[in-house]
C-alpha cells in the first residue's frame, strides 16, 4: 500500500473526521469564550474590583541602561492570563454541564 493510500484510509476513518471538526468548532467557541470573556465577564469583574490593570505590574530586575533596556518579570501579565484561563474554563464547564443537561 502506498503512502497516500495509507494517508486516504487515515483520512476517511470516522476518528481522524470527527477530530477535524471538534478542532474546527473549537476554534469558533474559543472566539465566542474570549468574547464572553474580554466583554461580558471582564468588565463586570473590573467593577468590582476597581480600576486595577494587573497586566501592569512588573518586577524590575535590572533598570534601564544607555545600551541596554530594562531587564523584568511581568508577573501581573502572567496573573492575567491565569486569571483569564480559569473564567474561560469554569464558563465551558457551565456551558458543557447545560449541555449534558439538555442531552437526558
């Protein structure tokens, strides 16, 4: 058997097409997730809390030099994307836990 028949009998399995299209979708909820997220979740949360911006907050481990820029540790940016990963991943547990509601 030749390698494209090989790559065709892979192809037309039902696994390696049900991937493709978990990936596809995927891609789509993940731009419905960030929006929810960026534009709905993060502005109530931002009331909240105030007019904090962690993505701001740095540890500066060397300063600035005429040759050389600022050496740092953007820890806030780091707290941001965490903080961002665990909406978006309780925000798909709720919407996959209706999900499997509505599937009994």
């Amino acid at each position: 058997m030749t390698i494209l028949q090989e790559f065709k009998t892979f192809a037309i399995k039902g696994n390696a097409v049900e991937l493709a299209i978990g990936i596809v979708i995927g891609s789509a909820f993940t731009a419905i997730t960030n929006s929810l997220v960026n534009d709905i979740i993060n502005p109530v949360i931002g009331i909240l809390t105030g007019p904090v911006d962690l993505s701001e907050k740095v540890l500066i481990l060397k300063a600035e030099t005429a040759n050389l820029p600022a050496i740092s540790l953007n820890y806030g940016h780091f707290l941001s994307t965490i903080i961002n990963f665990l909406i978006i991943a309780v925000v798909l547990f709720l919407v996959v836990r209706q999900i499997n509601r509505l599937r009994l």
